[in-house]
C-alpha cells in the first residue's frame, strides 16, 4: 500500500507540476518564435489569456485526484488502525 | 485527532489560483516564471524531508531504550518522499532551464549540486536494501542518512553561493533584498506552505502504514 501510495503520489504531482511547466515552455518557445519572424501579434492571438485558465483547470482536476486518492487512503488505513486496535 | 496538515486540501487549489490568475507574471520572463511557484516548494519541500529524515534518525541513534525503533522508519518514509520532490524539483527545473538559458542541462552549479544529492540518496536506499531493516542494517542506514544531511546545507545552499550560477539571485542575498513583486511573494508564501503541509500529510499517513506493517508482523509472529 505504501509503494502504491508514493507511486501515485509521484504521478500526480509529476503531472500537476509538468501541465503548467510544459505549457508555459510552449507558450516562450512561440513567443520566441515569434520574435524571430517579427511576427509577434498573430503568436500572440494563438496564446489567449483563456489558455492560462484551461491550464489551471487542468491542475485543478489532477489535485482533486490526488486529494481523493490520499482521503481514501487515509480512510482505508483508518479501518485497518480500528480493526487491528480491537484484536 | 483531527489531523492539521488536512488543511492542505483546501489550501493546495488555493495556491494553484493564486499562482495563475492572481499573481503577475515576472518582468522579463512573463508567464514563463510561474513555475516558481512549483519548483521551489518543491525544492524546499525536499530539503525538509531530507532534514526530517537525518533528524529522525539522530533520535533513533541515540535511543539507548529501543522504544523508538519506529523513527528508522519515520526517516525512511520522509527520504522516500524527499527523493520523489527532488526529482519533481530537477524535472521542473531543467523545463524551465530550457525556457530561460535554451538547455535542459547547463551544469549549473546549483543543477550540479542537486545531482550530488540524488546520488547521496540513491546510494541510501542501496545501503538499506541491502542491509535489510534488523536491528543492525537500520543503524548503519540510520547513521548514513545522517551524515547524508550534513551534505544537505552544503549542497542547497553553499556551492551555489561559492562558484557564479545562472540561478537568479537567491531569495536571501548579501544585499537582503526579496526580488519580487509583493503579489508574487505572497503567492509563494502561499505555494511554500502548501507544499511543506502536503509532505507533512502524506508523511504522517506513510508513517501510519509502516506502524500497521509491523503491528501485523507481530502478530504474525504471535500466532
């Protein structure tokens, strides 16, 4: 169960950490881009503020996952503690 | 007993607005310095659970009444999740290495010493594979996690001020100054707290495991 746990763990905040990391990587790649080819409004109309929001949620949704996983956790662990206290 | 560090559920999300809708992008960097917000709790989450665990472990040495045998396992759960913020800590940073100085990896002192501290680490949990968690193998695991957090202050916060670093100045510099907006540092006061109350919680619910873990053996062996 511990090995599931910090597996899980991990995943998910791999994923809650590299979403914005990656995101925002792309979003200076294409501003660089953009720089380059002297291009900069038409780049920046393909990166609304919207996106940032889309992101968030994305983030957002991946806590609540976690936050589900270490409650169901914690209640699973919590029967164990019971039963093994009343042996 | 209501556990404290559940504060985090509410506290995480918080943090994750804050970080993109509330807090200004930096000057120069723009959107791409929010990752700021991820990559130093996680660095200084990693750092405090290294620091738990060479604690922990000091605790188990010196205890001539064995009755806190539980402490090997207390440093052993909080180096676990160290290594998993550290590696969290290189990924982020080497993505956001590639957006400010166009590599991955640019053999920054400070990248340097953070992979002196994943190898310091791994080697730990080599050591106690192989040596197994009785009475003996924890001691010696116990005694190399100390000696391994010595390395900790060294590496984190020493190297990088010796030899110039890519790194921007650090938070606490010879001038003492906080390069940041004042929006941006209360988000990172925030996301700090989140990431210190979320290794906490998850410590305290590994910790719970590895006590059922060995309240079964016993009666195991019992029966």
């Amino acid at each position: 169960m511990k090995n599931r746990l910090t597996g899980l763990v991990f995943a998910t905040l791999l994923l809650m950490n590299c979403i914005p990391s990656a995101h925002l990587f792309g979003k200076a790649t294409a501003a660089v881009e953009s720089k380059k080819t002297e291009n900069g409004e038409a780049k920046d109309a393909e990166n609304p503020e919207g996106v940032l929001w889309i992101v968030m949620i994305v983030v957002l949704i991946i806590w609540a996952g976690l936050a589900g996983l270490l409650v169901r956790i914690d209640m699973k662990t919590r029967k164990i503690e019971k039963r093994l206290d009343a042996q | 007993m209501i556990n404290i560090f559940r504060i985090v559920y509410i506290l995480m999300p918080l943090t994750v607005v804050l970080a993109f809708q509330w807090a200004p992008g930096a000057e120069i960097l723009g959107d791409t310095s929010r990752i700021i917000y991820f990559h130093v709790p996680a660095a200084w989450a990693s750092v405090l659970s290294f620091l738990v665990a060479g604690t922990a472990s000091i605790g188990y040495l010196f205890d001539d009444k064995k009755k806190r045998a539980r402490l090997a396992d207390v440093s052993h759960n909080s180096c676990i999740i160290g290594m998993v913020l550290i590696v969290l800590t290189t990924v982020t940073g080497s993505i956001w290495a590639k957006m400010s100085w166009g590599s991955f990896w640019n053999w920054d002192p400070r990248e340097t010493s953070i992979v002196f501290l994943l190898l310091v680490y791994s080697a730990y949990f080599s050591l106690r594979s192989a040596l197994g968690r009785k009475e003996r193998g924890s001691r010696i695991s116990s005694a190399y996690l100390v000696l391994a957090m010595f390395t900790v202050p060294f590496f984190v916060f020493m190297v990088p001020r010796i030899y110039p670093s890519l790194h921007p100045a650090p938070l606490i510099n010879p001038e003492k100054k906080l390069f940041l907006d004042d929006k941006m540092r209360i988000t990172l006061a925030f996301s700090l707290v989140s990431f210190t109350l979320l290794y906490f919680y998850i410590l305290s619910l590994m910790n719970r495991i590895s006590a059922i873990e060995a309240r079964m053996v016993i009666n195991r062996n019992e029966k």
